[in-house]
C-alpha cells in the first residue's frame, strides 16, 4: 500500500501510530456473534473531555467495532447546549458563507469546483447525487436542528422531513417538516431516506435499518454516512482515533458488518464509497496529545498539517480506507 505521491508516507505514518496490543475477550461480537479471538479496546470520552474510559469490542470475524455496555442514561453525553448537530448556524457571517458556499457548489464551473474541494459540504454533495429530482421524497433520520435540510430547500427541493429525538419540538417550514422522536413515529413513503452520521449513535441497527426499508417508496434508496473501522485512522491512532467518539459512538462498522446488518433488515449494499476529511488525522492528534476536541487548541491542530492530511484524505478516500463511507442501500 503506498502513497500517490510516491512515497510510502501512509505506511511510515502507521508504523509510526500503531502501537496497540488489545487484550481478548470472550465477549460476543453483538453484529455477528463470534466469541472468538475478538479484543477489547478502552477509550476516552475526549469531545469534552471528561476523560471517562469505556470499553469497545473489535470483533475478529466482521471487523466492526462496538460500545460493550451502553450506559442507561446517555442523554448527559448529549449537552443540549453544545451539541454539535444542534449548533450548527454559527455566527451571522458564517452562516451566510456557509448559504453562499452550499448554493455555489453544484454546477461545472471552476468556482464550483474549487468550492467542492476546499470548502465541501460533503453530505450536501452526497443528497445531491442521491436525489437529482428536486421533487425527490427526501427523510433525513437523525436531522440535528435540520441544517441540511434548509440546504437541500436552498437548492430547490420541497418535500423534506427530519426526525430526531434531540429535537426540542416539532416544526414545519417552507417545504420543510422536522418532527421530534424517533424513526418509527414517521408515515409516509420517500424516495431518500438518510442517515447522515446518525446511525452509529442508535442502539438497535437491524431494527431501525428494517424501518426505514418498510418507509422506502418503489424504487427508493437508503443512503447511510457513517465511520468505518475499515479506515487508515483506526488502524494507525486506534483508541485516539477521533471517530470512537466514545461513548456516544456505539456502532464503527466494518465494510463487512453494514452489509450484515443491511442484509438482516432486507437490505443489500448497491455502492460504498469513503468520504474521510483530514479531520480524521487532526483531531485524531489531538487525543494522543491529551487535547479535547472542545479546546480552544482544535485551530492550532487542524492548520499545523492540513496540506498533508487533506492529501492523505485523499489517498485514503481512493483507496477505500477512509474512515468515513457512504453506503447506497436498495431493498434485497
Ligand atoms: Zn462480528
């Protein structure tokens, strides 16, 4: 495996990273039920740092990755005040930017382009391609304040819904309808049905994939972004890789475990791509370092080698070894 710059400097970066030797366990993997040979890995709350430890399965067999005992109340690792799927506007000139930057980025033009690579709104991007119709039924499941929503009716589409459970109340906008609860409190039928980064913090995975399947339109699609163990990242920083977000992260599938679980729920993979950010690589650092993600810190790492890690991203993402993928699912 090597570098497109030619030099090997993404195996130098794992030899230099990968130092972990987990303890086995005969603990059941929850996905595929191997009991053997899987390893336990202990990780860090780290996005504010409370540093409480948690215990991960890696299973041998399906390669996911998964929270061992769910704690009874996780609504406290959630801050309704801080949460970042619940803050997502930012300040005034931001905000603007970020309209500015979401209706530029389709289209041929170099602009657009340049948009796309230096600014992405990756998951933006990825509902485009889903849903070319602007009369596309769309459901985004675990929609945080609905912020890519109100992108997607930026560019044209009216006939959105979201639901989450986070959400203070329920509301309706032009072209716009976000409900608070949980998946199977939703009716209708819809074209889209999304998961963007939602799906990993929901405990029962086949349940709620076979509810969306019941809520799919003929001819509808899934489509789940997710963190994958599968990744450079897990591999080379292991219990500091920023995705374990532990505990709120309770499922990092493998490429193997979300076609498990989609196959349960009467679903098959039709395409699986990686959409990894150099994040990956700078927040990663930054836990290795001891560093909360909420520091004040997060702008010295993410600038001291983005050139780097944007490119690695890039490798990464080409080699299917991002540690973020974006799986298509269509009824079996
Ligand atoms: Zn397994």
């Amino acid at each position: 495996m090597r570098y497109s710059g030619g030099t090997s400097l993404c195996s130098e970066f794992i030899t230099e990273n990968a130092m972990f030797n987990y303890p086995v366990t005969a603990r059941l993997c929850s996905i595929c039920r191997n009991d053997s040979s899987n390893r336990i890995i202990q990780a860090s709350e780290m996005m504010y740092g409370t540093k409480e430890s948690f215990a991960y399965l890696h299973c041998a067999a399906c390669g996911v990755v998964h929270l061992l005992d769910i704690p009874a109340d996780m609504s406290r690792f959630y801050p309704a005040q801080s949460y970042y799927s619940f803050h997502t506007a930012g300040y005034r000139l931001r905000a603007t930017m970020k309209r500015w930057r979401d209706t530029l980025q389709e289209g041929s033009t170099p602009a657009a382009g340049w948009i796309r690579r230096r600014l992405p709104n990756v998951a933006l991007s990825a509902m485009t391609l889903a849903a070319p119709s602007r009369s596309t039924r769309v459901l985004d499941v675990g929609c945080g304040d609905g912020a890519l929503l109100r992108s997607m009716a930026l560019l044209g589409y009216k006939q959105l819904t979201g639901v989450d459970p986070l959400l203070t109340a329920a509301s309706q906008e032009s072209g716009i309808r976000l409900l608070k609860g949980r998946l199977d409190i939703v009716q209708g039928q819809f074209d889209l049905i999304s998961f963007h980064h939602s799906l990993e913090h929901i405990p029962d995975q086949v349940e709620t994939l076979r509810q969306a399947a019941e809520r799919l339109a003929p001819g509808g699609i899934v489509l789940v972004r997710i963190p994958t163990s599968d990744s450079l990242a897990f591999t080379a920083y292991g219990p500091n890789w920023v995705q374990l977000d532990a505990p709120r992260h309770l499922y990092l599938h493998s490429h193997r475990s979300i076609a498990h679980v989609a196959a349960q729920a009467g679903l098959s993979v039709r395409e699986l791509l990686c959409d990894s950010q150099p994040m990956q690589f700078w927040a990663s650092d930054m836990y290795c370092a001891g560093v909360p993600l909420m520091s004040p810190a997060a702008r010295a790492f993410k600038r001291r080698h983005l050139r780097r890690y944007r490119e690695m991203s890039h490798w990464a993402n080409e080699q299917l070894r991002g540690d973020q993928i974006v799986v298509t699912l269509v009824p079996a």
